[in-house]
C-alpha cells in the first residue's frame, strides 16, 4: 500500500551552483522540485546565497545529505544536526534524505564505502538513524546505494535494507539507477528486487545515469544521460507503486538547462503515461 502523502510531487532535478544563473532563464513550470546538498549552501552567502534564497522562496526543495555517515564508526556531527535543522526551517525545505552508507573514520574518505549487511549494522545503522530523526524531529529517507564489494556479510542487500528501514522506522529514497547498477554488478533480478520495496516507506525516487565498464560492471558516476533499461525500470516502478516524485541527478559533465530538462521531460512523459494508463483502469 503507498503511502497517503509525499514532500513534493511531479519531477526535479538536481540543483548546482553553477545553475545560480542559467536556472533564472527556466520557464518556472519546467520542473516541480530541486534538490541540493545541503552541505554546499549552508552559510553559503554573496551572491550564491542570495540567489538560493530566492529560488527556496520560489520552488519546493528536498535535502540530499552527503556527510552523515550513518554507518560509520565515529559519533554524529550533532553540530552538524543542529546547523541542518535550522537551514531546513529557514528556507522551507521539504525533506531530508541521506545514503546507506558511511564516508569518515577519522576523518572524511570522499566516497561512500558500503555497510557490511550483519545483524550487528543493521541494530548500529538504525540506532544512529532514530538519532538523527529526534534532533530533526522528523523522519529522514535512507537511499539504497550502489556498491562494488560486500565484505563480511551475512544477509543480501535487499535483507539489509528492508531491516534497517523497519528497525529505524525511517523513510527510503528509492535510487532505480542503484537497483539497476546493483543487479549487474551483483547478478539479481532489478525488478524482483524492486518489488520488495516498501511502498509506504518510498519518499521520492531518484534516476541517473552511470558509466558501463564491462558487461558485467557499472559504475554509478551521474555523470550520463539515463540508459534505456533504466527508464523502463523506472516505468515499473511507477507501475508497481503509482505516481512517486522523481529526481534526476547529475553531479559530473553537466550538460547545458535545455539539455538537462530535456530528461526531466522524459520523466514527466513516463508519469503522464502512468496518470493515463491509470486513469483507463480507474474507468
């Protein structure tokens, strides 16, 4: 069963600084959503600030986090937490997403290593999820990542996941690309994968695109346009779950606004047919 509600709807994409300007000359019905990585614009002032807070007082934003590290083995930032909340208030952000995974020990390692899937991770993750949700004092959205190695694990990814969501009690950023990456990389079935998702759990979607280093290995970079595969996976996620806010990411070789929009129109043409085929079935 879906949930009732979402933070935003329709589809985003992915805000970066250097869309400050060419942003402005975006028909404002281009899009329905943005998201940014808050730890770009916190305390972010000049004109970069400036800018941002006219687009937060224009469009509806989410959070993506990049520096939690909630699986990793240091306290949280509860500074970090306390800053996040306040940035979040003041400009109306929508929600607050984050990566199953961890980036520091002593320090930041720039990349997201995986979590090993144990019973053990599974209690730590989720305790240090509950925390993050109590100074927000809302609930929070892990993403399903993408990863190249699994050591010492003792469960599979779609185990670790659907425990860590249920123990945490937190929400789930669904990333179609990672499934997608994942099941080549990993040998399982995308779709019996995405079929064990929760449905009242999914806050938004993300899709990306990534780079193909052989047949049997995919690298998640958001540095592509969408593959083929990937927008059919996206379709049947609509189809298994209904209409969900989608996010295209692009972090790498961004292309020109008109370009980019481009595939967030090709969301929306995949939603408007979900809205359609629904419709016939509704009548």
């Amino acid at each position: 069963m879906s949930r009732d509600s979402y933070p935003v709807e329709g589809a985003g994409f992915g805000f970066r600084r250097c869309m400050s300007e060419t942003l402005k000359e975006v028909e404002p019905d281009a899009f329905d959503f943005l998201e940014i990585a808050p730890e770009n614009w916190m305390g972010l002032g000049g004109r970069f600030g400036k800018a941002f807070r006219q687009y937060t007082e224009q469009h509806p934003f989410m959070a993506h986090g990049l520096s939690l590290s909630i699986g990793g083995p240091t306290p949280l930032d509860m500074e970090f937490l306390t800053r996040l909340k306040a940035f979040m208030k003041e400009h109306n952000i929508r929600g607050y997403s984050e990566h199953l995974s961890y980036c520091s020990d002593d320090g930041h390692l720039y990349d997201l290593m995986p979590i090993p899937f144990t019973e053990e991770a599974v209690t730590y993750v989720s305790q240090r999820i509950r925390q993050v949700q109590d100074v927000l004092e809302q609930k929070i959205a892990m993403e399903n990542v993408s990863f190249y190695g699994a050591p010492g694990s003792e469960m599979s990814e779609q185990e670790f996941l659907l425990a860590v969501l249920e123990e945490a009690d937190c929400d789930l950023l669904l990333d179609v690309n990672n499934i997608y990456v994942n099941s080549i990389n990993h040998k399982y079935d995308a779709v019996e994968f995405l079929k064990s998702m929760p449905a009242d759990r999914i806050m938004y979607l993300h899709i990306a695109g990534h780079y193909t280093e052989a047949e049997d290995l995919i690298v998640d970079t958001h540095g592509a346009p969408v593959v083929d595969p990937v927008w059919s996976l996206l379709q049947q996620t609509y189809k298994q779950f209904g209409l969900l806010p989608t996010l295209l990411e692009r972090d790498f070789n961004i292309p020109p606004m008109a370009e980019l929009l481009e595939e967030v129109q090709q969301v929306r043409f995949y939603q408007n047919q979900w809205k359609m085929s629904h419709a016939q079935t509704v009548a």
